[in-house]
C-alpha cells in the first residue's frame, strides 16, 4: 500500500503521539500552522517532499511507529468510504438548534470560532473523534449523529440550504452558471406547463 499519499495523516498521528498541539509542532519543526494544519487534513496547495517528512518522521521520534504507518492509511481509507459531504451541515444545523453562537461552540468545544465556521461550510472534513467531541460538547451522544447524517427521515430537519452552501462552495463558477441555467430552464418549462394546463 503506497503511504506516500498520506504523508499528513502519518504527521497528524506522530504529532497526536507525541502529546503535542499543531502551535507546539510548528515551533518544533520551523513551520507555520497553517502549514502543518494543510499538510495534515490534505487540504489547500501545500506539499510534503519525501525528504522533509522523513525530517519530521525524525524530530517526532517516529521511527519506532513505521509499523504502524499502513495501518494508519488503511484505517483512513476504510473511513473514506462513508461520504462526509454534509458532516458540517449537521453540525451547523445542531449548533444552531442549542442556540449556540461560534463563539459559543469556540468556548465548548476548545476550537476557534473560524475553525467550526470551516467545518460547518464543508472546507474541513472532520474525523469521528473530532466529530463525536463537537456532539458531546452540544449536549448531544455521538450516536445521534447517524440519525441526523443518514437516517431517511430524520435526516430532513437538516435545512437544504445548509447542504447547498457546502455544494456551492466545492463547485467552479462555471459549474455554478451551469447549475443555474438548468434551474432557469426547469422553472421556465414548469411555468410553461402550467399556462398550458389553465388552458
């Protein structure tokens, strides 16, 4: 199984070992946080050469977790497979339901006020763990949130226009004017539909 696409994920668990915060990873090893936060969750343009992780992999001690690097993807893939699209949706629409303002959440949940606004907007995928900790600190168990994630009727309470944002945000411009022209079109042809029934 080829690790070397999940360079970050290896980091965040060598960092997580190793009992220390991204702040107190990037002063050990002289980079940004938003730097070690991209690398991390794969997101935005940074990039891991082989040689600086095998840097990191070294400052974090890390050689005698190398067994454990596949199991690490392994375990992340097999997460992969359940789609998260709308995970942040849920939160959002949880949050707002215990009248929680960000700074609210920010304060019971030990994050940033603009890290839960990321997650909710779908810019983060959250992991389980992160995820069940936001739920406990609403007040809610970790199993409720399946209910609110896939179950067929309770998954409505959810607003649509919380998942839409989200499916905005991932789209081009171009995708969007396309998505438009498609609604246009559709309420063009309903308005159509119903002059010629009245007639």
């Amino acid at each position: 199984m080829d690790t070397t696409r999940h360079y970050g994920l290896i980091i965040k668990h060598l960092r997580e070992h190793s009992g220390l915060s991204v702040r107190k990873l990037a002063d050990k090893i002289d980079r940004s946080i938003g730097w070690i936060s991209e690398i991390e969750n794969e997101l935005g343009t940074s990039r891991l050469t082989d040689a600086e992780f095998q840097r990191i992999v070294n400052i974090l001690d890390g050689g005698k977790y190398r067994d454990m690097f596949r199991t690490w993807v392994a375990n992340h893939k097999n997460s992969e497979r359940t789609d998260r699209t709308f995970d942040g949706a849920v939160l959002k629409f949880i949050r707002i339901k215990k009248l929680l303002k960000l700074k609210d959440a920010a304060g019971l949940t030990g994050l940033s006020s603009a890290s839960i606004s990321k997650i909710e907007s779908g810019h983060f995928i959250v992991t389980t763990e992160l995820r069940n900790k936001i739920m406990i600190a609403y007040g809610y168990s970790p199993s409720s949130f399946k209910n609110l994630s896939t179950d067929p009727v309770r998954s409505k309470v959810v607003p649509l226009i919380y998942k839409l944002e989200i499916l905005l945000k991932r789209m081009s411009e171009s995708e969007i004017e396309e998505l438009y022209k498609f609604a246009r079109e559709i309420k063009a042809n309903n308005q159509s539909s119903l002059i010629i029934s009245k007639e």
